[in-house]
C-alpha cells in the first residue's frame, strides 16, 4: 500500500493540493504512517492546524496528472446531453 493509500484506510484529513504533493492533517497516526514509508515531509501550520506534505505522494495526481479524464467525461456529457464542443 502506499502512503496515500495507508493514510485513507486509517481515516486520516487528508487535502489536495496543487500538483503530486499530499497534504495531511499532522495527527500523531498520520505521522506514524508517513515515518514508517520513510517519506520525507515537510511540516507547516494554515489557518491554526499543523500539516505534513510528502512530496510526490498524492497518488490521484498520478493517475490522471492533468485532468484529461475529467475533460473527456465533460465532453462526452455535453455531447449527449445534444451540446457540442
């Protein structure tokens, strides 16, 4: 499982940001998973909570970094739904 991965099955906040980077929220659960992937992170403070971001590890990102999927669907619906693009 990867980091992404573990944090989600353990039911850590986890945020979007731009590009590949995840963010988590900085528990005492969410640190023990990304210490045992020996991922390196950063550490930081917004808006009065403590997060972690583990460069590279936002697994979504991955899988379709630019959104074409989501273009393509857009595209399809307008299509059907008797609009062109």
């Amino acid at each position: 499982m990867t980091i992404y991965e573990k944090l989600l099955a353990a039911g850590c906040e986890i945020e979007k940001g731009p590009g590949t980077d995840l963010y988590a929220l900085a528990t005492t659960e969410a640190l023990a998973i990304i210490k045992a992937g020996n991922a390196q992170y950063l550490y930081f403070t917004s808006e009065g909570k403590s997060w972690v971001e583990v460069p590279f590890a936002y697994d979504p990102a991955w899988l379709d970094p630019y959104g074409y999927k989501a273009a393509r669907v857009a595209r399809c619906m307008a299509t059907v739904e008797g609009g062109a693009t």
